[in-house]
C-alpha cells in the first residue's frame, strides 16, 4: 500500500492555481462526488460569484480541475484514505483549497 502524502493535493491545487491565475481570483465553490461502488469522479457542481463558466471551459481550467479531483480520489483509494467519495474545492483572491467531506 503506497503511504498517504497530506500535502500532496493542497501542493497540486496550488500549481493549478499558479496555471490559471485568472480563474482562481474569482470566488467560486466545486462540489464534487464519486460513484458509490468506484473510485472514480462522476459529478460535479460549480457555484461561482460572476458568469464567467465559459471562460473556466475555454481556458482549459475546468477539465485540468476535474481530472486533477479525479487523480486525487484515485489516489486516496490507493492509500485506503478516507473520505474520498466527495467534497469542495473553493477559490478566492488567487488562494485554493479542498474540504473532503463524509
């Protein structure tokens, strides 16, 4: 079993943030879930403070988010942490982060 790094996905986020300066200075909260029988992202839900969904497309942002919660919910199977089946990503002022909720 591969041991759980605490930091590893705060440090990704970042990076991420780091990427798409432009899209995390906006605030705005993705609730995310898995499947109940895989571990695998299946739904999203995105609440922003301003209209800017397309650009959050165009820019490549949304999917590099998607895929990167998909990495982490694959990861923490991986290393048999729980939660892992669904929780938040907010953003605001450039300052990203994750709540794994039960």
């Amino acid at each position: 079993m591969e041991t759980f790094d605490p930091e590893f996905e705060q440090m990704r986020l970042e990076m991420l943030a780091m990427q798409y300066p432009d899209m995390v200075v906006v605030r705005g909260k993705v609730t995310f879930f898995a499947m109940d029988d895989e571990d695998r992202i299946a739904k999203t839900r995105w609440e922003l403070e301003k209209d800017i969904f397309d650009e959050l497309t165009d820019s490549g942002f949304k999917i590099h988010l998607i895929n990167l919660l998909d990495d982490f919910i694959v990861y923490r199977a991986r290393c048999k942490k729980s939660p892992r089946k669904r929780g938040v990503v907010s953003f605001e002022n450039g300052v990203i982060g994750i709540e794994w909720l039960k």
